[in-house]
C-alpha cells in the first residue's frame, strides 16, 4: 500500500493564527530567517549611533526576507480542514 507523503512545511498552529513548523525543512525555514535577524541586528548595531538607528534599519534589512518567509508560508502550508 502506497503512503500519502506529506509535501507541506508547515501546519495550522491550533492556539493562535498563523503556522508552526511541521517538517525539518520547514524548521530550516524558520531558524534560517530567525539567523539573518539576528546576525543583520548585530551587524547594523556596531556602526549604528543610536538604537533608533538600528531599529529602522533592521527593520529595513527585514522587510525582503519576511516577505519570502510569507510567500514561503503560503506555498508550503496544509490545507484549511
């Protein structure tokens, strides 16, 4: 008998609205994107003259890479049941 592979990254989180991890490539995803968060505030933080400074331009550096993690999101995710 034939198994149903599961080709979705993510699945509906019960609690709140959004997705959660559900495969190691969706896991990758997530802590991939989480590291450049981290390593652009780091990065932007030892040039940067004020947290003002850092704020925007973290967030400016985030805008392109949570776009691709949403249209990721949608891509990868499970059906509505």
């Amino acid at each position: 008998m034939l198994r149903k592979i599961n080709h979705y990254w993510f699945k509906r989180a019960r609690n709140f609205l959004g997705w959660k991890p559900a495969t190691w490539q969706g896991w990758l995803t997530v802590g991939l994107y989480l590291g450049y968060l981290v390593k652009s505030f780091l990065d932007i933080n030892e040039g940067s003259h004020s947290i003002i400074d850092t704020l925007i331009s973290t967030l400016q550096s985030a805008t392109i890479p949570t776009i691709v993690l949403i249209i990721i999101f949608f891509w990868k995710k499970s059906p509505k049941k």
